[in-house]
C-alpha cells in the first residue's frame, strides 16, 4: 500500500528509529523533510532533489511549524503541548509500526507486549517458525527498526513486532495476532500515570480486526481485562491449573508441563531454566497456532529453544556449583520470576542503579517464599535499601547471609561460598548504570567471572 504522508514530513528523534525514518522517506520519495532532535543530529548522504531541514537544540520543537506530518520515534512523549498544538493546528502525527502496519504486505503480523518477557517471546515465535519453515523477520522493539522490514518483505513472509507502550501509546492498527504478556507498571517516568500506561498496551488489541486473533494471559490482570478490548474472533487463554482460573483455558500450566490440545510440553526436556519460561512458550504456541502451525510441532521446536543472552542463562557448572546470568533482570518482578526456579541451594547477586524502584516486595518473596536462598550479595547503588528491606522482611532471622560489596568482582567472590551442589544467580532488579554502561556489559563482566573460576 502507498503511504499517505503529506509534505513537509517531520522526523520526531533521531535515534537508530529515527535514522530508519530518514531512509524509509528517502525511499518513499519524500522531497522536504524536517529531522528534530534536541542532540546534535549528523545526516547521511542526502540524495539529490531532496532537502532536508534540522531543527536541534533546546528548541528542536520550532521545526514543527515547518511540518505537515510528523513522525514520531518511540521515545518522544506524544502527548507534549506543542505536539497538542500541531495537532490542533490540523498537523498529522503519526510512527514507524503505524507506517509498517499500513503498509505492511506482509502474510501475517504478530505483536507482542507486556511488562516481562517480550523478547523471549518473538524470538520463540520466530524459533518455531523457522523450524516449521515459514519465512518470518522480527522487529520494532526487537531486531530492526519496523520500517527497515518493509525494504525486503515478502508476502509469504511472516513479520513479529516486540512493541513497547512507547510504540503502541499512539497506534490507531493493530497485527493480525496479538499477544498480550504479564504488565505490571513501568516507565512511569515517561508514561503520566498507571492508566495510561496499560491504555497504551491495549492498543496492541484494541483496534484488531474480527478475523484477528488475541492470546493473553487468563489469571494476570490487567492482561484479561486488556484482551477484553480485542474485537478478534479468535481469542486463546494461558490458564494456570493452581490460578484463579483453575486450569480453564486453552494453554493450561501446572508446574513445570505445559498442555495445549491434548499435547504436553515437559519443560525438563527443554534447554531453557525457568519455570516463569512456561507462559511465553505458551503464548509462542497459541500465536504460532494462530499461524496454522501444529500444536505438537511447536512443542518439538521449543524442545531445541535456547534463551537469550542474559535472560537466565545457564553458563555451566563448575566446582560443582551452576552460575545463571540474569543482568537483562532490570525490574524487582523479573528476579521475582527468575528465583522462583531455583530448586538447588542458591546465591542471589543483587543491586544497581538508582530507580526508585519499591524492593518490599521482592523482599517479603526472597526472605519467606525462596527456601533454597542462603546468600545475597549487594552491589551499587541500592544496595544500602535492599538491605534495609530485607532486615525489615527477617533476612537475618531466617538465616540468610547478607552483605553489601563495593564491585561485582567481589560480590561474585562471595557468592562462590555456596558451594558444591548450589547455584549462583546474578538477577540484580535494578538497571546497571554508575558500575557498568548498560545491562549487557554487566553480564559481559559475570561471564568473564564464571569462565576465570
């Protein structure tokens, strides 16, 4: 389908998104464009005939009333006064997945949202299908920018969208199967407030057509309530056999199997850990049905999974202890899931940049609900609360060694005296920044560690 934009065409951010803009107008033909960044923005080479305009700077906003259309990158909060103002001025705004789901010639779209497990998710999509033989290519969130799919698409192509509330906030067209994962509350820093926040992930469904099909998680609200918003036909629960729904769904989890249609998926025959796994393998399955692939081919496809980096990954076992990296665990919820598998005695590696995130709960769950916890490390700047936290949950009554450490180097050190027969998790639930740059360097530093005992 050819795009409606309307010239002069404004590109909102000029992050990795907004570069992929740039070149989609270029493409398109677009002759005036206006690239806006509040950072110094670098062009690429610019094709002859075309101009492009830069707004930069505190004032990077004035490059609006050069505009038409603008679009907008993911990270710019759409709901600012003077994108109200352009709007009411009868601007047109609009973004990179509501451009590809126009336009999109793809055979089928997939999205995938929540809170947790988003990437596990489209990459065991896209595992199934490429072991069932289906052509597929993942991106927005996840993989390339959604536009940069358009460039080589095929229609027998299946494309799989991992969409944050960030891409989704604004989106007036929803893929072909949604799928609606865990959400609690998140960038609540950028997001006005809790409602708003899930509104924008039901935007994912909302505007589904009735041949669309919504996989959603039965006994985690508000993932129900969400789905409730789908106009699809097709609607395919994950139930869990000791949840509120009592096993009555279409996926049904109870411990650590996983039935869909008669067939069973035991996780011990798979390579991925985690228990918490089982609801994005279920939710992989129930959209990649949705795709006409076969419920028992799916299962043999997810047997041969293997995790991301960083996502619970086992790294061995050494000295007989096995080491698990868990950096991407950024959020108190995700070590929450994380631990909740551990079978064998286990140190937990905890702490990092400064959030304001609330670690009573976490907390409450490791000191009473986590058994085979006997160690936790403190890092970073958190550390000094989450110790606080885990006293007032009764930490030292129950035995927990606990101790706050200046680097991971030594924090990991400690955590080796759990010795043979126990495992060493490193699921900080914070962010990394101040001891690392990003979340990937830090587990790049655990895998170092591991390798060296």
């Amino acid at each position: 389908m050819q795009n409606t934009l309307v010239s002069p065409v404004g590109i909102l951010g000029f992050g990795v998104e907004g570069q992929s803009t740039l070149h989609y107008l270029f493409r398109e033909g677009i002759k005036d464009i206006v690239v806006m960044d509040k950072n110094p923005v670098t062009l690429p080479d610019v094709p002859a005939g075309v101009n492009v305009k830069v707004s930069s700077g505190e004032n990077y906003l004035d490059g609006l009333k050069d505009c038409v259309t603008v679009v907008r990158s993911a990270g710019v909060y759409p709901m600012s006064p003077e994108l109200f103002k352009f709007q009411m001025n009868g601007g047109l705004m609009t973004s990179q997945i509501q451009l590809f789901l126009e336009q999109t010639q793809s055979k089928a779209t997939v999205g995938v949202t929540g809170t947790l497990g988003k990437g596990s998710t489209v990459s065991m999509i896209s595992h199934i299908l490429d072991k069932c033989g289906k052509a597929n290519a993942i991106g927005g969130n996840f993989g390339v920018p959604a536009l940069d799919l358009l460039e080589d698409e095929t229609p027998d192509r299946i494309s799989i969208l991992e969409l944050s509330s960030f891409q989704l906030m604004t989106l007036s067209v929803s893929p072909d199967v949604g799928v609606v994962l865990r959400v609690s509350t998140e960038h609540l820093d950028w997001h006005k407030s809790v409602e708003e926040y899930r509104d924008a992930k039901a935007n994912l469904v909302r505007w589904q057509k009735r041949e669309g099909t919504c996989v959603y998680l039965k006994d985690a609200e508000p993932t129900a309530k969400i789905a409730s918003e789908s106009p699809a036909k097709t609607k395919y629960a994950v139930s869990l056999a000791d949840g509120a729904s009592n096993g009555d769904g279409d996926a049904v989890i109870d411990g650590a199997t996983l039935t869909i249609d008669g067939s069973t998926l035991y996780l011990a025959d798979c390579k991925v850990r985690g228990i918490y796994q089982l609801e994005n393998m279920a939710a992989a399955t129930l959209a990649c049905k949705a795709l006409g692939v076969k419920v028992a081919d799916a299962f043999e496809a997810l047997k041969s999974y293997e995790t991301l980096p960083f996502r619970m990954e086992f790294k061995g076992e050494k000295r007989g202890i096995e080491f698990y990296n868990d950096s991407y665990a950024t959020r108190p919820d995700a070590t929450i899931a994380a631990t909740g598998s551990m079978k064998r005695p286990f140190a937990l590696i905890l702490g990092g940049s400064e959030k304001n995130a609330d670690f009573t709960e976490l907390s409450e769950i490791l000191v009473k609900q986590r058994p085979n916890l006997k160690r936790v490390a403190l890092i970073g700047a958190t550390a000094e609360r989450m110790l606080a936290d885990l006293k007032k949950a009764g930490v030292d009554e129950a035995g927990i060694k606990t101790a706050i450490f200046p680097t991971l180097e030594d924090a990991f050190a400690d955590s080796l005296n759990i010795g043979e027969g126990g495992t060493v998790i490193m699921s900080p639930a914070c962010a990394s920044f101040g001891l690392f740059k990003n979340y990937k360097v830090r587990g790049q530093v655990f895998d170092k560690l591991v390798a060296e005992v």
